[in-house]
C-alpha cells in the first residue's frame, strides 16, 4: 500500500436515507480525483460502486463497497452504504470500520427516517459526524428551513461550512464560512455573519482557553480556526454542514477539502476496546500489538471469501500467521488485496487506519478479533438487529435439494441480518430477514449465483397440545396373521403435568401409588410413571411402552403438534408367552394414549411472543389498537429519545407473522420491533376449531 502515515488517514462512511445520493456523490469524487474517467452514476447503470447485477437492475445500493483517494496529503477511504432500512447490517458494520460518518440528505427532500437513523446509530457509536446536503441544484429547495429542520433535528451543532450560492438551477458554486469570500454574492441561500456566528460558538466550544479569548473579543487567526474545529468535531461540540450538488459538479472539491482538512484520523479518535475484560484504547500505532476486526464478509464467485479487515493498531502482512480471538486458533492470512470499488490490487502489507481484505481464510467471521497472540484483546462486539421476517422455503427440483442449504449459508455467512434454520417441530427451512424485499433478494441471489430456485410459503405455526383433564383406560393389542402373531394389553392414566414441577419432590408415592420409577423429560415436561405391580407387564416390554407413548406424542392427536405438559402412568397390563414383543407394547402404548387423550379434555396451545415495538409518540393509539386486533395485550410503555416509545406488549405468533408490513404502514416506515418466543398459551374455542379443521384438510 501507498506510504502514507496512520495521521493522514480518514476513514469515511457515506450513510443516509434511500436515493439522497451517496453513489452519486462517492463516484463523482473519483471522477474528481482521477480514479475514473467519467462521473458514473446509478441511474443510468455506469456507476463505478453499483456493479451488482441486483443494485443495476434496482438503481440503488444492496452492499457497501469501499474506495479511496488521496486529496491535499490525505488518504480518505470511502465506504458507500445503502440507505434502504432492508440492508442496515450493511451500514453496521461499516460503522465500526471508520471514524467518521457523513449523513447526506437531500436538499429538497429534507431530513427522512433512514438519515435520521444513521445519524443515531453514529452518535452511540461514538464516531464523528458530518452532514453532506445533496441536490441543492433540485427544485423547490427552501434552505433556511431545511437547514432549521437540521439543527432541529441533529441539534444545535450542525453548522454550515459551506453557503450554497444560488438555488436549484441557478446554483453556480458554494462560498466558505471558514474563509468567506470579500464580497458575498447577493444569491448566498443563508446568511453569511449567522453562519459564521454559528461555527466559531460551536467550534470554542471544546477549547476553554479559546472560548475565553473569543468572549473577551480576540479574533482567531484562521489555523486556530481550524484546529477549534477538528477538536469540536471529535469531541461532538461540531458537526459540519457541507452543501453539494454531485450531478452537478458544485462543492465536490469544497467537500474534500473538508474532509482532508477537520475529518479526525485514527489517532484522534482511539478506539475504546478491552483486554481481559479491563477497559484498554487502542491507539493507531505501527509499531504497536496487531488488532483488527473483519467487518464485513463477502463470497465471491470467483475470488471465494473475502474478509473486510480494519487495522487498528500494528501491522499486517501477507502470509502472516495471526490468532483468531473467537476461536483461539492461529489462522494464516496468505493474500491481502486493497478494493477500489470491484477492482482490486494485492498488497503485501497494511498499517493501522487500513482498511484490506484478507482472502480465502475459511476460519473468519464478521465481527471476529485477530491479533498478534493470545492476549486477550477483544474490540466492541458489532450488534446486527435480529431479523423479523420470515418464510419457509423448499426446493423446486431434486437438483435444488441437494444444493439449497450450503446456497443458503453462504448468504448467511455474508448478511448478519439474514439467517436460515430448521424448525424441529414443523421439519420447515425457515429464512429470515429485515423485509420483504430482503428476502425476495435472496431468493434471486439463490437463482443467479448459485442455480438454486425455491418455492416460499408461511412458515407453520408450531402449535403444541396438552390435556386439561385425567383419563384412564386400557387397550388390548392383537393381530393373528398365521405363524406367531402379536400380543400386548397397557392400562394408563394420562393427566396434566403441573408447571414448574419439582421432579424429586412431585413424582413419589405420596402422589403415585406403587411408583417404581419415572423418566422426566424437561423440554417437554412430560413425565412417564412405572406403576407396574406383580409384574403384570414385563420388565423388558415397559421401555416399549414408553417409546410408544413418545412416538404419538411427537405427532400429535388433534392437529398433529407436539404434546406437551402431560403425565402418563402405566399400571397395568397383560401379556403372552409367545405373541408379546417390543413391536406389540409399542403399538399398544401409542394407540392406548391416543384414546385416553381424546378423553381427558384436549387443547391447543399456541406459542406468545414478547414484542417490543419502537414507534413515533404520536402512533401510539394506532399501534394499540391494531395489536388489540391481533389478540395482543400491552404490557408496559418507555419513552425513548427523539420523541419515540418503546412499546412492552405480548401476541400470538399466528398473529404477527406479518407484522413487519402493518408495522411499517402505520408509522410511515418509522416504526421497528423485536420479537422473542414468551411462552405458551391456551388457544381460544373459536380459533382452535378453525386450526384443527384446517389441519384436517391438509392432511387429506
């Protein structure tokens, strides 16, 4: 890699809401500096970021793809994320590979929610930030509210570095707060002296000895100037307004001069980690202990896995042995490469601030630590929302089959919010993601990259069944087919199993007569009772008897659910000297708890779900009622920052499978919730009639 030092370093993430511009703006700073030979962009397919065949098609950004230039002395890595809520592990995960983050919104749009978003998921990163206004050339651009709206909403410290000089079509170029102009043009979209007034009283702010020369009148020479500013930005006093107009050309090289000049580098921000659980900064030094994290994970087609690697302190080479934190294996790095966009170049070393990829190491994850040794460094864990949405999924052909879940995996291993399992009770391959759309991408990747095409559905609600009452009966087995038949007779007793039992102090003969032993199966909390006296069933036929009970209990007597919270007591039985074997015991045991279960007040249970949903104040009302619509219950309210509540409630899985579109149409795409199994509860008559019945005509 180039020789630049750890201090020229700027590490830069371009976030903010869908179509505001970021491609635009990211190539149109390449063409600038030379990197390209044109301004591509993604809205006519020449975009040197968007090379995708999925983002070409869509015309927005799906991955992040990281760049670089060099500008005024400084090496600024890039990392274009997509703005769409669907791909937020995207912008996650870059999050943590930067120290700065630049929200761009756009001029005639304002301020949108995913902007908003990024600008939160940066300031509880700690990272410093910067705003980007893009399409001040659109229409209707009113920037005296925009920029009220801005402070409004990011606060008081966004300040403008920049003054648009004429609007919409008539904007002809960008005049700087910093260092004003003699003569300002009358068509400045903002006042010139209030800009100026807003900049100095946010950048003393950091600096005590300045602001105090400032109060007592001083003017500040403009090197003071810039260092108050670089200082106010890392310490969150500042946060720089730039104005742009990528398309157009205006305020690109204005914008790089900002960020070579007050965008922090790696020794300005140190990144707070911890070895051995004690609190440790890292400090970007060459020299010092290797630490770095994989932030991003990319299977490519042709290269295989590629691992995203940020350096934060000491130096990488290729063919270097370095310790896996996660594992505590040693892993060998045997190529490292340096992206531009799709491009690549290999490089045999990379310093702390770097941003590379290590290739074909089977052993790294996202979020994995490597270092020197074993010493115990760990770096902040990167926190990926849980994926919400969900389908079942089956192969369309045979070919699919055998192919459909390595396919699926290897998505997994690239997006943190995508992740596939197979449920137990239902033999369903479930996928789940941040959206539809996220997961209608999946499925095209699964067509176009590995040949796979699957058929989705609803995942099955994994209902159980219990009894409310106590049967006891018997049932004889017979089956005489010539030559030696088959023999068994069981007596049982099925009945409800307490919740919370205590095994040792439930099952004794204080509550079972004649009890000589019991097995107890927690994750079920099943019990089966030996009451077997004189034996009436053989010693080496009860274990039959048992596996029987299991077997019907794993496919269910009402719908074909797991049973669960029952006690099944064998206490008597007959048998035959010739006729009776394993085979008969275990028909009869099956076929004698069916019976006894339809007799002893069967139910449904449905599986709850905890929810908590972040919405607007003002969709409160909404959001109760369409839960209550849902059999939903609340259970609790929190206000939350940036006038939002968390809502406390619980709900029938059946009735939230689809949850995350109702969410979004009912806060404007504001709204986002988590969900985690709670427990299981009684289903009502209505609803557990309408379950059996269409299970019943599936089953035919």
């Amino acid at each position: 890699m180039s020789t630049h030092q750890v201090g020229d370093v700027r590490n830069i993430v371009l976030v903010g809401h869908g179509a505001v511009g970021k491609t635009t703006l990211a190539d149109r700073i390449l063409f600038t500096e030379g990197v390209n030979s044109r301004a591509g962009s993604p809205d006519d397919g020449t975009s040197f970021l968007d090379t995708d065949d999925d983002e070409r098609a869509r015309k927005h950004t799906i991955a992040s793809t990281i760049c670089h230039v060099e500008h005024n002395g400084k090496y600024i890595n890039l990392i274009d994320c997509p703005g769409m809520p669907d791909f937020v592990g995207q912008v996650l995960g870059s999050m943590h590979a930067v120290e700065t983050a630049v929200i761009t919104v756009s001029a005639p749009s304002g301020v949108e929610l995913n902007s908003r978003k990024a600008f939160r998921v940066a300031e509880q990163a700690g990272r410093a930030r910067m705003v980007v206004i893009n399409k001040c050339d659109g229409d209707n651009v009113r920037f005296e509210e925009l920029m009220y709206s801005l402070r409004e909403q990011f606060g008081p410290a966004c300040v403008l570095m920049n003054i648009p000089l004429g609007l919409g079509k008539d904007l002809h170029g960008v005049a700087s707060v910093v260092e004003p102009p003699a003569n300002v043009p009358a068509d400045a979209a903002y006042d010139l002296d209030e800009a100026q007034q807003q900049l100095l009283d946010a950048a003393v702010e950091a600096d005590e000895e300045l602001m105090l020369r400032y109060l007592d009148g001083e003017q500040l020479t403009t090197a003071e100037l810039t260092a108050a500013i670089r200082k106010a930005i890392v310490v969150g006093t500042l946060i720089p307004v730039f104005c742009v107009s990528a398309r157009n050309d205006v305020g690109i090289t204005e914008l790089l001069d900002g960020l070579a000049a007050f965008a922090p580098s790696p020794l300005d921000l140190p990144l707070h980690a911890t070895r051995d659980q004690q609190p440790l900064d890292l400090v970007g030094k060459a020299d010092g202990p290797l630490v770095a994290q994989v932030f991003k994970t990319r299977i490519d087609p042709f290269v295989g896995r590629m691992s995203y690697l940020r350096i934060f302190s000491g130096s990488l080479h290729k063919d270097e042995t370095v310790h896996l934190e996660r594992t505590g294996k040693n892993i060998k790095l045997h190529q490292l490469m340096e992206m531009q966009g799709a491009n690549h170049d290999h490089v045999a070393d990379a310093g702390p601030g770097d941003i590379v990829v290590a290739v074909k190491v089977d052993d790294l994850r996202t979020g994995d630590t490597i270092t020197w040794g074993a010493d115990g460094v760990q770096l902040p864990k990167i926190h990926f929302p849980r994926p919400m949405v969900g389908l079942a999924v089956e192969p369309k052909s045979q070919a699919d089959q055998a192919k459909i879940s390595g396919a699926l995996h290897k998505i997994e291993e690239e997006d943190p919010t995508f992740e596939v399992h197979r449920e137990e009770q239902t033999h369903e391959m479930v996928i789940q993601g941040m959206s539809e759309l996220h997961l209608q991408l999946v499925q095209q990747r699964l067509h176009a990259r590995e040949k796979v095409d699957v058929v989705t559905h609803l995942p099955h609600v994994p209902y159980r069944e219990t009894v409310m009452g106590v049967a006891e009966g018997s049932y004889r087995h017979k089956k005489q087919s010539g030559g030696s038949g088959q023999f068994a007779e069981v007596h049982l007793r099925v009945s409800p199993c307490p919740p919370d039992v205590v095994p040792e102090e439930y099952f004794v003969k204080s509550n079972f007569e004649s009890l000589r032993s019991y097995h107890y199966d927690p994750e079920l909390n099943f019990c089966f009772v030996d009451r077997v006296s004189g034996g009436s069933v053989p010693n080496q036929f009860i274990p039959a008897v048992e596996k029987g009970v299991r077997e019907r209990m794993s496919k269910g007597v009402l719908a074909g659910n797991q049973i669960q919270d029952v006690v099944v007591e064998l206490y008597y039985g007959k048998d035959h000297p010739v006729d009776s074997n394993e085979t008969a015991f275990k028909m009869a045991g099956s076929l004698c708890f069916r019976d006894l279960f339809r007799s002893a007040k069967p139910v449904l249970l449905e599986p709850m779900v905890s929810l908590e949903i972040t919405i607007p104040n003002d969709k409160i009302g909404d959001i109760t009622s369409d839960l209550n619509t849902r059999r939903g219950r609340m259970e609790g309210m929190d206000e939350q920052p940036g006038g939002m509540t968390l809502v406390h409630a619980k709900a029938p899985l059946a009735e939230v499978m689809t949850y995350a579109r109702a969410l979004s149409s009912l806060t404007g795409g504001q709204g986002s919730f988590t969900l985690e199994f709670s427990n299981y509860e009684m289903v009502p008559g209505a609803e557990q009639a309408k379950i059996i019945a269409a299970a019943k005509q599936e089953d035919d």
